[in-house]
C-alpha cells in the first residue's frame, strides 16, 4: 500500500466574534479600593492634596521641583534648574532658569484655568518664598531631563560644594517620589504624544507613522489614523525551511497601531506610618494589528524564533502637582514563529483590543501585580498544507519605569495557531480513502514582572521581582475533518 498527501485548503474561515478577557485589575491605591476622590481630602494635619496628573507642557522650560529641608510649606515649583548632573559622581550644578514668556503655560494647570493645581488659587498667589531660596543640605529635587540626566533626577542634596559660573555644585543622593510628594494624593492617566516617540527599525520593510491633530492618511485606500495613535508597518520574510519549495518562501507583513497612555497613581495619606498608603504605576492603551503569515517556516529548535522588527522609546514628562515626574517607555515589537519546518501555511489576522500592565501597591499588602486584556480576533482568511504545525505571533516587548528605573515589564503577543494532517491511501484492489483534520486557533499570551525599581514611590524594598503571571486565552477559529 502506497501513502500520498494531498493539500487541504481551508478558504475563508470566519472567527467567531469571541472576545478574552484577563484578570481583573486590583484598584490603583488603597486598602480600602480605588485612589484617593478628585475632591482635595486633608491629612490629619490638613495640609493633603489632590494634586492634578496632567502631560508638562510641550515646547517650555520645565521648572524643577524642591521640597525644603527645614520643612516650611510644601513641595513647590521653583525658578531654578538642573544645568548639569554627572551620574558617577552624584554632582550636580543648579542654576537659575530662564523665566518663561509672558502667557506661557504653568506646568502642572491647565493653560488657561488661572489656577495651580488642587489650591484653587493663582501660581503666584500659593508661592511661598522658600520655592525660589538656594539649595541647601537636605533639600529635595526633582527635575525634569537635563544635561546629564536624560531621564530627569530625582536626588536629595548631601552636600553643597560652592558656587560656579554656571551655579552652584552640589553633591547628591538618590531618594524617593514620597519625599516630594508628601501626604498628597494623586491620580490620572496621561496619554503618550506620538510624535515624542523616537523609533529604530531593526529589519528591512519597517515604516512608522503617528497622528497628532487632523490624522495621518495611510494605505491605498487613504485610511485616516485616529489622533493619538502610533502605527508599525512591517513587511519582512523568515526562515524558509530548507526543501521548501521557492513558491513557499516564508514572510509575514502587516502593522501594529497602539494608543498607549501612562497610569499613575500615588496616595501618601499614611496616618503617621512611614511611606505612602498606596501607589500604581502601569500602562494602558488600545491595540490594533493586521497581519498575515505565509509560506513554509523553518523548523524551530528550543525556543520559539523571535525576530525584532522595531524598538520604540519615549520620556514623557508627567506633572503631577508641581513635580515633575519622568516616565521611562521602551516597546520593542516582534515578530515569532514557532513551526516544525513540514506545514505550509498562508494566514490572515485582525486583531483589536486593550490591554493594562501595572503594579499596584497597598500598606499592609505589599505590590500585587495587574494584567489585564480584552482581545477581539475579527474573521480570518487561511489555507493549511498536510501534516504540520505553526504558530505565528505578532507582538511587543514594554517596559514602564520612573526616572530611567525599569518598573514593570510585560510581553503582549496575540497569535495564530494552526495544524493540518490529510493524507490518501490507495491499495492494489483500487480501494482509495482520503482522511484529514485541520485547526485552526487565535489567542494571546501576556506575562511580565515587577521590578525592584518600584519602590522609587518610597514604599519598602522587595526582595526579588514579582510575576505579573502568564495570562492566556485561546480560541478556536474554525477545525474540521473529512473522511471518505
């Protein structure tokens, strides 16, 4: 008896509109549930805030932050400025900033409102005369990025050398969100400006384009790009296996389009304990991506064979009150394919959703990672060969942290899997018979961790990374069998 294959094309199967859904995400800050109210809730000394989360300004000087050693008012805007820092050293000269144009924005208030942030006052009006008095020996500052400091500083002052042509040198410690931020609460999302987005294409066929005002058109069709949005497009060919033929040359195309935005939360309202009493710190956003999978991939030995196509890098400053706060994004999106080197496959995928990565940190609790996902596949279009199995993903590798300190880490990778087996058999009686199974599957897998680096926020030191946990959901897209 004699074994022959044969193809078993499966055109134009239809996914089920099925939607996954992740863990549920633990409230930001708290024992008790979520964040501190909008409302300004006073400590037991009455001097707590809600201090407004908002972008700093684009195109001014951000002022730096300092919060006084001899304790009088509160953390404040000031005039001075971070000239220069020498990481290896510690030092770092402070010098007078040049003053804004007259109607420039205040960081940290809305252009326009007249007010500073949580005082219902005007920024003059709720200036005390320290904020603009020379750094001392204990005085705290935190500085948006500066010569030296591409990811901001956020040091405490250990010694003050003298006085310079440039300012004054001084020497530095590093020190925690809780002692700028105090007792005050805050919460917000900020959205990511694209166009602050550097990007650096590690493969062929990369183009990148991010819409800030009326949309950015793209594709033939003249597709518009919805404001605060960020679009990968990749065409770039993998590993063939070796006996496949040249009509099987294997390749994946498509984009990746994300909206994403920064989630913190910070809530120092301790009662007299030491550290805030609660504080989150992830990322969120919209995902969108299209692609297509073709050809016959190489077998793939171990681990899955994962291809970088781009790396993504943005320092958003975030105002929170008077302090600027320095938000560290890496993404680096992917493409992987894990095949046994036999199927040929040609696979199309739309996938939309979100998805949430954070730690969230509670007094008593401790950090407790949150992952999150809501992940629709809309209808796919795929053809399977005999005997085989692929999966192929398209995905990015993020990071959040504060100050150049990495944070959280997370993978987001929605996948097709698919697997084929038709065979024929033909005896010398003339006796034929033709049996085959096909599957196809969507899913998306989604892990990380929490990095030491958190307890920047001033809250204790844990002693290994945390795992946000392996969160998975997979589908089922269309299967069948024929026989006879």
């Amino acid at each position: 008896m004699r074994t022959l294959t044969r193809r078993l094309l499966i055109p134009g199967l239809t996914a089920l509109a099925l939607t996954a859904t992740g863990c549920g995400s633990t409230p930001h800050t708290g024992a008790d549930g979520p964040a501190a109210p909008a409302a300004v809730t006073p400590s037991s000394d009455g001097t707590s805030q809600q201090l407004d989360v908002a972008a700093a300004p684009q195109g001014t000087s951000t002022p730096a932050a300092v919060a006084r050693a001899d304790g009088k008012g509160k953390t404040e805007q000031s005039t001075l400025k971070v000239a220069s820092y020498d990481k290896a050293s510690g030092r770092a000269v402070i010098a007078k900033s040049t003053p804004q144009p007259a109607g420039s924005p205040t960081p940290g208030k809305p252009s326009g409102t007249g007010k500073a942030p949580g005082t219902g006052k005007s920024p003059e009006a709720g200036k005390s005369p320290e904020a603009d008095k020379p750094v001392a020996v204990g005085d705290v500052i935190a500085s948006a990025p500066a010569p030296g400091a591409p990811a901001g500083l956020l040091a405490k002052v250990t010694e003050v050398v003298g006085k310079t042509d440039r300012g004054t040198e001084v020497k530095t410690a590093p020190t925690t969100l809780a002692a700028v931020l105090g007792d005050d609460k805050a919460d917000g999302k900020v959205p990511v400006d694209p166009a602050a987005v550097t990007v650096e294409p590690l493969t062929k066929g990369v183009t990148f384009s991010w819409a800030k005002g009326p949309g950015l058109t793209f594709g033939p069709e003249g597709a518009k790009l919805p404001l605060g949005n960020l679009r990968l497009d990749v065409n770039a060919s993998v590993d063939t296996a070796p006996d496949a033929p040249a009509s099987a040359g294997a390749s994946v195309s498509g984009f990746v389009q994300l909206a994403p935005q920064v989630e913190f939360a910070y809530d120092g309202s301790a009662g007299g304990a030491p550290g805030p009493r609660g504080a989150f710190l992830g990322m969120s956003g919209d995902w969108s991506s299209q692609w297509k999978l073709q050809g016959r991939a190489a077998a793939s030995t171990g681990a899955p064979k994962r291809i970088p196509f781009a790396k993504l890098h943005s320092s958003p400053v975030i105002q929170v009150g008077p302090v600027p706060v320095v938000v560290n994004l890496d993404l680096t999106c992917y493409i992987q394919v894990e095949a046994d080197g036999r199927v040929t496959v040609e696979v199309q995928q739309d996938v939309k959703g979100d998805f949430k990565v954070g730690g969230s940190y509670a007094a008593g609790k401790g950090w407790t990672p949150v992952s999150a996902s809501n992940v629709q596949s809309t209808p796919v279009r795929a053809s399977v060969t005999a005997a085989g199995k692929v999966k192929g993903a398209i995905g990015a590798e993020a990071s959040v942290g504060l100050y150049g300190a990495v944070g959280v880490t997370a993978d987001f990778a929605p996948y097709v899997r698919g697997e084929g087996d038709v065979k024929a058999t033909a005896s010398s009686d003339g006796k034929t018979s033709l049996e085959g199974a096909w599957a196809l599957y969507g899913g998306f897998d989604l892990s990380g961790n929490l990095q030491l680096q958190l307890s920047l926020f001033g809250t204790p030191l844990f002693e290994r990374k945390i795992p946000l946990g392996t969160l998975n959901r997979e589908w089922a897209l269309s299967t069948g069998h024929i026989k006879r």
